[in-house]
C-alpha cells in the first residue's frame, strides 16, 4: 500500500513539473519586432553556418551541487543547454573578436529551454544568425536574435548584410503604437512592423545622409511591394482630388483630402479663412 501511494505521488510529482514546464515554455519567451538593421548593427557577431549535429547539456555537468547528484530529481534530467555542431562558412561581423581562435569554432550554444528563448536549428540547414560571445568564447545565440534560413535572404537583404547595414549603424530602425507617439527622430526611420509580407524588412535600407538625418532608401522593388500589399512609406500622405459636396473649399482648390495609414481625415485647418 505504502509503494502505491509512493508511486501515486511520483506520478502527480512528474505530471505537475511537466504542466509547470509546458506552461513557463509557452508564457515566457517574448521578443519584440527588431528589424534586420537593428539586429546586425546590435549584434557583436553576424555568421553564416550549417548546423552539422546537436548536443544536450544536463546541470549535473556544469553544476557539482549536491542536490543535483541524485539521478531520481526531474531537474537533473532536463537539458539546460543545447550545443549546436556546425560549420561556419562566413563571418559577416565580428570575426576579429575571437581573434586566432574564429577558424576554431565548431559550436553554437543557446539554452534548451523554449521558456529561456532558446534555438530550435533543423540539422542539415543553414542559417545567417546574430550571436554574442559569452563565457569562454563561446557564441550564443537565441530565439530573439536575427536567426533565417540563409537561403531565404533576398537581394535587398543580402546587399543590406554585405554594404547598407554596417554603413548606417548611425540610424535606428524605430517603431512605435498608440496616441503618445511623438514620430521619429533624426536619426530614425519610422517603422510598422507587418503580421505578414513586411516590405521595409524584405526591401528596405535606412540610410544616413550628408546632413545627418535617417531616411528609408526608396527603391523600385520597395515602392512595388508597398503598392502591391497597400502599405505606406512612413510620412507619406494620399492626396485625393475630389472634394467633397458638403465641404467648404474655394474656386481652384483641389487637394482637400489626407489620410493616414488608419482612417481618412479632412483637413479642416486649411480653410480657417473661408466664412
């Protein structure tokens, strides 16, 4: 009797730790937009690399504690680390940080949590990831890091990896939501970011001129790609040339209508003069 309660509260024991760790993979990882500007300007290393073979790392061999010796404890069993076999192919940043050591490393680490953002890299891939150098040279790497399959970088994309983003590091891809939005500053480029085909993350570049100031580069396919999925440029209004019946305006007048990215408003401020 005394083993099947045993066994009875082993099990409740096993079933709550797995209900707590499906719950804490699910509610606690949370990365935020960042655009791939923003990421390899952030990053210390920007690399491209196969993913050969992965790794488990359990606690009981980097922590000789002694509660974590006993083989029957369910947190000696789970993984706390994964360390990712690969090869790397090219550096696009960073590579003078490991100085002698960079066509040494075989390894990418990143926690085996979920819950702790950590990687998920399908063997045989191959993947242009961001990454910092942590404990001894090591690289890390996670969920929140600029991680994409290498093949899927389109032109623009590439270009902004090899010339556009090094050279404009000075500019902050920036976005915000909500009524206290004060825009952008001048060393900033308004973004939206998009559920679905975001064009400025596919197309765009944001580039610093002579005078200092950030502005997107506007560029054919950009211009396409808005046009096609209907998004803006950020600052852009729509100019419509038919003005209403009911709304005041003067022989001549023709631009009487804006609107912004959410709804269509009329510029009353521009016919204080009219009684």
């Amino acid at each position: 009797m005394v083993t099947r309660v045993s066994d009875f509260i082993m099990i409740f024991v096993s079933v709550l730790f797995v209900l707590w760790t499906v719950i804490t993979e699910v509610g606690t990882c949370t990365c935020f937009p960042t655009h791939l500007q923003n990421h390899f300007c952030r990053a210390q290393i920007i690399l491209v690399a196969t993913v050969k073979d992965s790794e488990e790392i359990f606690q009981n061999s980097i922590i000789k504690a002694p509660n974590t010796r006993n083989p029957e404890d369910p947190y000696a069993r789970m993984p706390v680390e994964i360390k990712y076999k690969v090869r790397i192919h090219r550096f696009f940043k960073g590579r003078e940080l490991l100085g002698h050591n960079a066509k040494r490393v075989k390894y990418i680490h990143t926690s085996a949590s979920g819950a702790a953002c950590g990687l998920q890299l399908n063997k045989g891939k191959t993947y242009i990831l961001s990454a910092r150098i942590q404990r001894q040279r090591e690289i890390w790497s996670s969920m929140c890091d600029w991680v994409q399959n290498y093949k899927t970088l389109n032109r623009h994309q590439l270009k902004g990896v090899k010339f556009y983003y090094k050279r404009n590091c000075k500019c902050l891809v920036s976005w915000c939501q909500g009524s206290y939005c004060q825009g952008p500053g001048p060393r900033e480029c308004e973004w939206i970011p998009q559920m679905y085909t975001d064009c400025f993350q596919e197309h765009g570049f944001c580039m610093i001129n002579s005078m200092g100031i950030c502005h997107w580069k506007k560029n054919r396919q950009l211009r396409k790609c808005l046009d096609t999925n209907k998004q803006m440029m950020p600052g852009d209004t729509r100019e419509y040339y038919e003005i209403p019946r009911d709304g005041p305006h003067r022989p001549g007048e023709s631009q009487s209508w804006r609107s912004s990215p959410n709804n269509d408003v009329y510029l009353l401020s521009r016919y204080r003069d009219i009684k």
